[in-house]
C-alpha cells in the first residue's frame, strides 16, 4: 500500500485494555477443574502428544472419554504420550483400547486431509474436536507455497475444521442425545494486531512475503484470523438454517474458540528466552494443567458458547474493533479469500457443511 494512502480497514487494538484483561485473567481468573462426563463419547485432540494438548488428552481419559484420537505428527512421541496417560489414570484400565493414536501433520494437505477421511471411515461418532495444533516460527519458513504459520494456524486448521463439521453433524443426528463440539484454540493474542495485511489487495500474499514476516506479529495475526473464520461460518451456517432445531440457540454443533490464556507449554521450543523475560514468565504463566482445563470446558460448554470466544470457561468479548463495520469488512474479506484456497484443496468442502 502506498504511503499516505488511506487505510480501507484502520484498525486500532486497545491494547491497554487488553493487557489488563490479560493480567486479571492470569491473576485471579483460574479455570475450574473440568468435572463433565464425557462417557461414552469420542473425542480428538490434535497436537496432544505434549503441553495443552497433552493435558487436556488426560482430561478427556479421565472424565470417561469412550475413544480418544491423539492427533499427533510423530506417532512415536503420540505413543509416549498415551503410555503417560494410561500410567497417570488410575481409575481406569482401558487405555490400551480406549487411546487412539493417529497421524496428522498440518503443514501437510495431503495429511490433514487424510485424517479427515479416517475420521469419515474410521469412527462411529464424533463428539468433540479441539484443534488445538499450532506453530510459532522463530523464522520464516514455507510449506506448501505458504507461510508456516499461516499454513499451519489458519489454512489447514480451518481445512480440517470444515471437513469435520459432516461427522459432528452425524453424530448429532445418529444420537440425538449428544451435543458435538468443535472448539479451535484461538489466543488473547488478537487483540495484539493491527492486521495491517488485510488492508492488501491478497492478504494471503502479503503474508507470504518474507521482508514482512516478524514472529509473534504473525503468531497475532494467526490466532486473530481464527477467530474471524470461526464467527463467519457461525454467521452463514446461522444464515442458511431453516429449521428452529438448529438455530443458534440450539445448534446441532456448538462451534466455539477458546483461550487457554499463557501457560508453560512447549508452542515457543524454539525460542532463546532472555532472563528477564523468562522471570517474568515464571511469574505469570499457569501450569500446563490448568490452561487445559480451559479446552475441556470449551468442549463441555452449553448452546450459548456458540460462535463465542472462551476464557476461563466462559464467554468473553473478542477485541471490540472485531464487532464495528471495519471488522464485519474485514471478517468477510478473510472468509472469501480463505475460502478460495481451501476449495481448491479441498473442491466442494463448503458444500459438504450445508454452504
């Protein structure tokens, strides 16, 4: 964009009040310990072989989770993993059966896809999704003609997304009784952003533009775009819906985000900390355990967490630009370009979810 141009989306974060939300929810706001049953159930979490994903995985075991589907890119490490969850439940002794542990690489289409089509094939039902895989690259990196980040955050976590939505729409249908989630791991880091790509004619070309790529810039901009994907396919799967059962007070998935908030966890491995800000850290950080907890209830949480964004185990209000004229634009600008390059990965993918 030229200099001086005016901006067709200025947009402008309150990030004062947004570090003080940050520090009340780090402080005071510690989520409850996870206490729904999830018996009889099937539930998958992608990068569970450690951190979050890993915890929450225990969760899920603990709270009678009849299947669970380690999602992981290193069946081996996925293999470690459920040892360790088997070892640590004691109540149970069905882990061997219980605890699935298949492969999924979202830097890869070809192998997100594939995951999605055992899903298809593979299990009878389906009653939550927590995609909670993600990067954060010290450096620029590429994969599939895409910036990593991008791929990985965005692009293939919504390509997954959507080609699982049908199989929770099943279950849903198949067992009237269940209530499907599907909970994609967003951050307080969108309220961080300015998103000064979007205000390119290409967004997604912009942020394959290696002179522009900054780390936790584009970690912002990742978790941001979650968001706004997530609540533009609430809005149309609510536009498109004919029939009272499945309004948005009674959808037949609950679609949600959720925060686990800053937690010691293994997303910055690569990093060289500074000690001040490994201090500070210390400080601030909630266990791994206790940032999980926030997955589990996202995946627990009633009707009204539909197309919401979660913290702590209950709603909160994204950044309020997000809510304005700018942000509705922008939203939709994301959507439509996004959309695009998921159709051509996957031809047909919003069809297949009723769009």
């Amino acid at each position: 964009m030229a200099a001086g141009q005016q901006l067709e989306f200025p947009i402008q974060p309150n990030i004062g009040k947004g570090i003080r939300m940050f520090l009340y929810s780090q402080f005071f706001g510690t989520p409850p310990y996870p206490k729904a049953s999830f018996a009889g159930q099937t539930v998958i979490v992608t990068g569970s072989n450690v951190g979050l994903g890993l915890e929450a995985a225990r969760h899920f075991y603990r709270l009678g989770a009849a299947k669970l589907i380690l999602a992981v890119r290193t069946v081996s490490k996925g293999q470690v993993a459920k040892e360790d969850i088997v070892r640590s439940v004691k109540a149970r002794n069905d882990g061997a059966s219980a605890i699935e542990v298949w492969p999924l690489d979202q830097a890869s289409t070809q192998s997100t896809l594939a995951f999605a089509e055992r899903v298809k094939t593979d299990l009878a039902r389906v009653d939550a999704v927590v995609l909670n895989a993600g990067v954060n690259n010290v450096s620029f990196q590429l994969s599939e003609g895409y910036e990593q980040v991008t791929q990985v955050n965005v692009l293939n976590t919504f390509l997954l997304a959507l080609a699982l939505l049908p199989k929770l729409n099943e279950t849903k249908a198949r067992f009237p009784n269940s209530t499907p989630h599907l909970t994609v791991v967003s951050s307080e880091a969108h309220r961080l952003t300015k998103f000064e790509e979007i205000n390119e004619p290409d967004l997604y070309a912009k942020l394959n533009d290696e002179k522009s790529y900054s780390q936790q810039p584009r970690y912002q901009v990742s978790k941001l775009l979650e968001i706004l994907l997530v609540r533009e396919l609430v809005a149309r799967l609510k536009a498109t819906s004919t029939s009272p059962s499945t309004s948005s007070s009674n959808p037949p998935v609950i679609i949600n985000l959720v925060n686990p908030g800053l937690c010691r966890s293994t997303l910055g491995r690569e990093e060289k900390t500074p000690l001040l800000l490994r201090i500070a850290r210390a400080i601030l950080d909630r266990s791994t355990e206790v940032g999980s907890r926030t997955y589990v209830l996202a995946a627990s949480a009633p009707a009204s967490s539909h197309g919401q964004f979660q913290s702590d185990g209950k709603n909160q209000d994204v950044e309020a630009w997000i809510f304005t004229d700018v942000g509705q634009r922008a939203q939709r600008k994301a959507w439509d370009q996004t959309i695009k390059i998921l159709e051509a990965r996957k031809p047909g993918v919003l069809k297949e979810v009723g769009l």
